[in-house]
C-alpha cells in the first residue's frame, strides 16, 4: 500500500496541454476513481502514474519516493488494460506467472503465489485453460490475478470493464469492489461510466478538459457539486438546469428525482413555498418501476423522475413543483455553484428586515412577491413567499 501524489503535473502533446497542472492525493489504501468524458486526461494521467508517459513538468511521488523518471518496471506499482492483455497460447497459469517468471522467481514460488491469488480471484479450476476457452470476465479475472501477483504498491486500471456486458459489468464491480478491500491496496481506476464511479470509488476525481473539476466522496459530488460541470456529470438522470429570474446572471439546478409533477389543475395551497413550473409532457421513459418525464416548460425541457403508480400520457398540462431546499444556484458566466438556492430565497424574503448584507454577501437577485401567483393565473413560473420562479 501507498499514497500517491501529483504536483503540477501537465502533459503536453505538440501544442496542447492534455493534462494541465494536475495536483491531486491518492490515500494510501483508498479506491480512487478517475471520471471524466473522453478526451480529458484520465487516462493520461493515469499512464504517467504508471511511467508509460512521461510527464512534460510536475513531480510524482509514489510511498513518498519520487518516481517521475523511474521506469515502470521500477514504480511498484501494477496495470490492468481494457483489452486484458493476455498471452493466448498461454494457459491461465502462465499468464500469471508470467510476470514473476521475468522476475527471477523459483518455480515452487511462483506455483505458491499464482496458487494464492488463483484461489482469491476464482480461477483455480481454470488454470489449465486457455484465454479463448474462457468468458469475458475469466479472461479480466486473469488480469488481476497476473497484477496481483507481484503485490504491488498501487494498483493500476484503465477501463477494464468496459468490455463486458452489462450484467457482467455489475457483476465484476461488485467482484472489484471486494477485492479491494480484501486486499487493502491502494486501487487507481479509470473509467468514463459515472455508474462504475458512483458505485466503486471511496475518493472520485471529476476531470474535464485536462483539469479537476471536484474531489470528493461519492454522496458528496451528489449531493454538493462545486460546479455546472459535476452537476450533470454525477446522476443518471443528470441534473436539470434552467435559467434563473433576475439579471439573467445565474442558473438553477434539481435533480430529476426531487421535482413533483401532477395535472396543472391540482395544485394546492401546500405547494406554494416551491418553484413552479407549468409544462406540457413531451415523452416519457418506464422503467420498471419508476418513470421518466420529459416536460416542455418555457424555461426549457427538464426531466421529472416518479414512481410509476399513476401514469400520464404525452401531451397532458402538468404542473412541475421543486421544493426550494432542493434547487442550487451557478453563475452562469463560471459555472460555479453560487450556494443552495434555499439559503439564497431566505435571504430575499429577508432582505427588507435586513437590507446590511455583508461585504462578500453577493445580491440576491430575487425581489420579494414578484412573479408570485394563483394556480392558473399564469404561465410563468414562480416561487411563493418571495421566491421567484
């Protein structure tokens, strides 16, 4: 096990910075995820890590022994590819003693490592076989064990489901997941599914155009993304972003699973401390048991996730209602979450008692009553109790 740290660490390829001065901290022991879309770096970074790419400037430190221009036999530390990477006239046990064999390992060594971590991953009564004779999550069970028997400092994975079917895939995260914490290592993963990351990862790494956008604990990038960017990323569903009332300076966001649709009709006195929304349903997704609305508002299409205990048709009116304690608030200009839009509504219906905002109190931008109304009085949308909508 070990920690592993990067200082500025920027990799460049002609002109373009891929990776732009990366600082980051990998705990020793955690399961850190890297997640991004294509194209951000992730797996550039985690190639550096691994010494497959040289860093154009920054320091890495692996068990804090700086390791930027070791080699990657030197590094400690152990990769596991997307497409395995297998021998395929090999048998499973020669693929896994491969690795130890180029090492100077005795024979009986190698049989008492390879036997170890045979039994741990699941292959023991497959290590006469061949790579071709195997199922898709055999052969990424054979790139495991071939990592893991070296007992690395770091573990190393580049996509390496991405493979698989979609119920293998749930299959060998949770087979992963285990492992991890059997082994206690410190596991480095790369992946572009935020699912895989959501679910696996202790500590993820949002990255986007070569940067860090947010590290943080999984609930957490949920539930406070520091940004537009993490905010839809994270959710499946993502978040649903409209503009805000006022200057025309920030933008809302809820998520699809906090806003309430009914028939425009119903709304009563109970909902008037919430934003509301009157839409049309564009479409709608099931999903077993809950269902995907698409609803057409003026402040743009949003998604409504519900239970499926009462279906609505395309086309019918709806009112969407948001709890206001629910809504974030961004800048539009950076994309920087302002602060729950919760705590920014309070201060608007304050701001009359209380008009002495601090010196780095930003305005509200919201005017106390404006935009309220009556159920079906009008289109647009509105928040009650000095809560515009």
């Amino acid at each position: 096990m070990a920690e592993v740290v990067l200082k500025q660490i920027t990799k460049a390829f002609q002109s373009q910075n891929a990776v732009k001065g990366l600082d980051l901290v990998v705990p020793d022991g955690s399961f850190t995820v890297l997640v991004g879309p294509s194209g951000c770096g992730k797996s550039t970074t985690l190639r550096m890590i691994a010494g497959l790419e040289e860093a154009t400037s920054g320091e890495i430190l692996i068990g804090e022994q700086p390791v930027t221009h070791l080699p990657p036999g030197k590094r400690d530390v152990a990769m596991v590819f997307q497409n395995y990477a297998l021998y395929p006239t090999m048998s499973v046990y020669d693929n896994i003693a491969y690795g130890l064999r180029n090492r100077g390992y005795s024979k009986k060594e190698c049989q008492q490592r390879v036997g170890e971590i045979a039994e741990v991953v699941g292959l023991t009564p497959y290590l006469t076989r061949k790579p071709a004779q195997l199922s898709g999550g055999q052969r990424q069970r054979v790139a495991l064990a071939r990592a893991m028997v070296k007992k690395p400092q770091v573990f190393l994975m580049d996509e390496p489901l991405s493979n698989l079917d979609a119920k293998l895939r749930n299959q060998m995260r949770v087979e992963l997941t285990s492992l991890h914490k059997q082994l206690g290592s410190t596991f480095i993963y790369v992946t572009h599914d935020q699912v895989e990351a959501m679910t696996m990862g202790d500590q993820i790494v949002v990255m986007n155009e070569g940067q860090i956008m947010q590290v943080a604990a999984p609930m957490e990038l949920y539930l406070e993304p520091e940004n537009l960017f993490v905010a839809q990323f994270i959710g499946s569903p993502p978040m649903n972003i409209i503009p805000a009332d006022g200057d025309g300076q920030e933008q809302w966001g809820f998520r699809p699973e906090k806003a309430h649709l009914c028939h425009a009709d119903a709304v009563s006195a109970s909902t008037l401390d919430e934003l509301l929304l009157p839409g049309r349903i564009h479409s709608r997704e099931i999903l077993g048991s809950d269902a995907l609305y698409h609803v057409e508002t003026k402040k743009g299409r949003i998604v409504v996730k519900t239970a499926v205990d009462t279906l609505m048709d395309s086309g019918t009116p709806v009112m969407v209602t948001v709890p206001r304690s629910s809504l974030y608030v961004f800048d539009r200009t950076t994309g920087r979450r302002v602060r729950r839009a919760e705590n920014r509504l309070r201060q608007s219906g304050n701001s009359q008692q209380t008009p002495d905002r601090g010196a780095n109190e930003p305005a509200s931008g919201f005017t106390p009553g404006k935009g309220s109304h009556s159920p079906g009085s009008s289109p647009e949308p509105a928040l009650a109790k000095g809560v515009v909508g």
